[in-house]
C-alpha cells in the first residue's frame, strides 16, 4: 500500500491546478468586497456546489465511512439529520439572508450583519460574534488539518508532523492569494471531485465482492447488528444524530455562500442543485464504510491500518482496488473535501479579524488594498494557530467537527433564523442568546448530561432567551422598515 510515482504525480498536477486557479482570482479581486465575498456575483452552480463542498470537509470521505465501518449503518443517523437541516436552511435562510444582509447596509460578514441588523453602536455584537467565530472555527480548522495529515501520512508513509505541513500549505496559499473567488471556484471543482469519488468507490467494492446480495450477506454474517438502524442506539442517540441538522443555520462558512449569490433569485435552482449532489455524496460516504465491513472482512490481511484508524478506510479502499493514477484522481477527492472546508473557514476568519476588529479598532480609514493585505495575514496566522492545535497525532476529525459545529449552530442558528423570520428580535436578545447559546455547549460537552449532544440544549436554550428577552423590549421604527423592505424584496420575486 505505499504510494507510488502515480499518485505523487496526481496530487502534485491536482495541487498546482489549485495553485493556477487562486492566481487567476487573484487578478479578479479588486478590493475588500471581492476578497471576502466575491463581489456578490455567484451564481446558482456556483452557490450550490461551493456550499455543499465547504459544508462537508474531510468528514464526509474520512470521519462518516469509519464511523459506518465500526458501528454499522446505525451511524447513519446523522446523514438524515444533516439532509433535513440543510433543506430547511436553504429553504428559510439562503434567499432571506441575501437580501437581509445587502438591506442592512450590505454587511460582509455575519458579524458586520448582527451589527447593521440590531442597530448595535458599541459593537458589543460585533465583538463578541467575531470571538465565536475565532473561537470555535480554529477548532474547525484544526480539524481539516488533522484530515489532511492523515491523508498525506497514509498515502506517502510519512511522518505525522510533516504530513500536517504538508496538507496545510496548499489550502493556505491558494486562500491567502485569490480569497473568495479563488475558495468558491475551486470549491465547484472539488465537489464535482467529491461526487465522482463517492459514488464510484463503492460500485467497485460491491463488484469486487460479487454482487451487493453477496455483500450484504457478508455484512449480515459479519455482525447482524450492521444492518440494524437502532444497532447499540437509544432514542437519546438517534435525536443527537438528528441534532446536527440544527448546526446548518449557524456556520459561517456555509452563510457566506448564501450572502456571495448573485441574487437571492437564484437559490430555488441552488437549492435543488445542493442538496442532490449533497444526498448523493452521503449515500455514497454510508455506502464507503458499509460495504467496507464486507471487504475486510474478506480481505483480512489487509486490514491492518484500517483496524488502527478505522477513518482511513476510504483511502485503504482506493488504493487496494484502483490503479495507481485513478487511486490517485480518487484520494485526492479526499483533498478536495479537506481544502474547501478549511479554505473558507480560514476566509471567514481573517474577514471577522480584519472587518470586525482591525477596521473599526485600528484602522477606520484602512484602504481596499491594505484590508485586502490584512485579511492574507490573517489566513496565514489563523492557519498556524490551527495547525498547533493539531499536532497531536491521536486527534479525531469527527470529534473537532462535532464541537465546533454545536458551538456555531447554537451560538449563531437561533440568531440567524430569528433575524430573517421575525421583526421583533431585539439587540439585548440577540446578545443574551448568543452567551447562552455558546455557554451552554461549553458546559454541556464537559459534563455530557443524558449523552445528548450539546448543540440540541444549546440551540433550544438560546432561541428561548432571544425570544424572551426580545419581549421584553421593542425594536426601533428603523429596525422595523429594514426588516419590512426585505421581506417587500423577496415577497416581489416570488410574484
């Protein structure tokens, strides 16, 4: 299983057409607004892909598939709760952030956007969203690291501390260089890559095995319990699976697709796009891990290094059953999924350091050239903040995942999906619940109460506090026609 000069060369080809693509974008961002939004000018292909292939991350091909392979298909349980968040999210959220965001003084970043919204002018909101952000996405980028050493370590039998450099530096460069237009154009690509790798991975284990009837008869006699959905599940667990649907309406990363369309017209097709590729990808990440369990169970001796991190499994798979240039296409659908999560993540952050710190803090009269500059500082430090949180080899990609997804989903969903249904949340409210929301999950996950996971009480308790505190005071007349034109805006294109 070592690498051989094909899938050297394939990675290398797929990293310098990386590499071309942030150059061109960067000759295509002009100011601020390009690096961190795109100018507002993606359209639904665009929107659609780039959202669904910065939502997924090394989780979808790593994390999801081991996760089936040990503990059968009752892990899927999570796939359905993301598939329900994410249509909610488009169906509620995409279009009514678009317009929100541009009515309210065409906010940049979620930040920017609490504060326009709420009319905060002590930028109490500003600061303590972008600290969320900081907080719990350098978790999440952490976790895109520790994915992408992992993939480099097993593919090229290198060392772990190398292997994080080396799966960093890519996704840093092309960030830093070309900004937003360089993360969502690429981002298409990958997810076109993604797709193609987890639908094709599986066809191939089945054939290999002779047939899904063999197959799954290899499962069954494996363990009986693989095809059970409530195999070693309670009722508890199947609702904190389902849970994670709750995290769509908070991530940043995800929101600043819906905040970078074009218009807010072009998120019926986006929405269509996204979660058919989406449901595919999942499908095909179960399929991985399950008939996985019947190809090593077959194939014992070759198991080892599946049996020691059970999260490499499609990457064993790929390069068990492919030859050595498709193996290579294939594992690097696993750095396309690595690089378009952790790209926009690190996007994100260096936009709430740069716009919601360093320009109203430091340098209120900053010019488009120098915030520009400042934002690739920021991408680089950012990056190697995360890359200090994952050099400890023992580090799980699902489990960084799950932590700072509830931190977003209930520090932020509560606010986002209030703000763009209600007229009368107020700024105390929003302030209140984003504290409680983030609050409880850092209690929650440290005490683990009943086992549930902790974006489900987080997001409960922040929506309650948002909407009790919001009660107890009025929004201004101000607040009120803003939400009013928004809602005139996209009542006008549903006509």
């Amino acid at each position: 299983m070592n690498a051989g000069i094909p899938m050297i060369v394939t990675f290398i080809v797929y990293i310098l057409g990386v590499m071309v693509i942030g150059l061109l974008a960067w000759r295509a961002t002009k100011n601020f607004d390009d690096f961190i939004l795109g100018g507002r000018r993606l359209g639904s292909l665009v929107t659609a892909l780039s959202a669904g292939a910065s939502d997924m991350s090394g989780w979808l091909l790593m994390g999801l598939p081991g996760a089936i392979f040990v503990y059968g298909i009752s892990k899927s349980w999570i796939a359905i709760g993301l598939i329900i968040g994410a249509y909610i999210n488009w169906l509620l959220v995409a279009g009514r952030l678009r317009v929100h965001t541009e009515v309210n003084n065409n906010a940049l970043t979620i930040p920017d956007y609490f504060t326009q919204r709420f009319e905060d002018k002590s930028n109490v909101l500003k600061v303590l969203s972008a600290f969320i952000i900081l907080l719990f996405f350098t978790i999440y980028c952490a976790s895109g690291i520790v994915a992408g050493a992992q993939l480099f370590e097993s593919t090229f039998q290198i060392d772990y501390s190398i292997a994080l450099w080396l799966g960093a530096a890519a996704t840093i460069l092309y960030t830093a260089i070309g900004g937003f237009l360089a993360v969502s154009w690429i981002d298409t690509i990958q997810a076109t890559l993604m797709i193609f790798a987890l639908i094709l991975t599986p066809i191939f284990v089945i054939l290999n095995l002779g047939g899904i009837h063999v197959s799954l008869e290899r499962i069954v006699l494996e363990n009986p319990d693989n095809i059970n959905m409530m195999k070693n599940v309670s009722c508890i667990a199947v609702i904190s699976s389902l849970g994670w649907g709750l995290g769509y309406f908070g991530q940043p990363h995800i929101l600043a697709r819906f905040m970078a369309a074009d218009s807010h017209r072009v998120m019926r097709n986006a929405r269509r796009i996204s979660m058919t590729w989406m449901i595919l990808c999942l499908v095909g990440a179960i399929a991985v891990g399950f008939f996985g369990i019947a190809y090593f169970a077959n194939n014992s001796s070759q198991a080892t290094e599946v049996q020691a991190n059970n999260e490499v499994i499609f990457i064993a798979l790929a390069k068990l059953l492919f030859n050595p240039w498709l193996a290579g296409i294939l594992l690097s659908a696993i750095l396309a999924a690595i690089m378009s999560t952790l790209s926009c993540q690190l996007l994100v952050c260096a936009s709430a350091i740069t716009e919601d710190f360093y320009k109203p803090f430091f340098r209120p009269r900053a010019s488009q050239k120098e915030l520009v500059w400042i934002g690739r500082a920021m991408v680089i430090l950012i990056s190697l903040i995360a890359i200090f949180i994952a050099y400890d080899p023992n580090s799980r990609v699902l489990s960084l995942v799950s932590y700072a997804w509830a931190g977003f989903g209930a520090a932020f969903g509560p606010v986002i999906l209030l703000s763009v249904l209600w007229r009368n949340v107020t700024r105390n409210g929003v302030i209140a619940g984003m504290l409680v929301g983030a609050g409880t999950v850092l209690v929650w996950i440290n005490y683990a109460w009943f086992n549930l996971y902790e974006i489900i009480p987080g997001f409960l308790f922040a929506t309650i506090t948002i909407i009790l505190v919001s009660l107890l005071e009025k929004p201004s007349e101000s607040m009120l026609t803003r939400f009013k034109q928004a809602e005139e805006e996209l009542s006008s294109a549903d006509e």
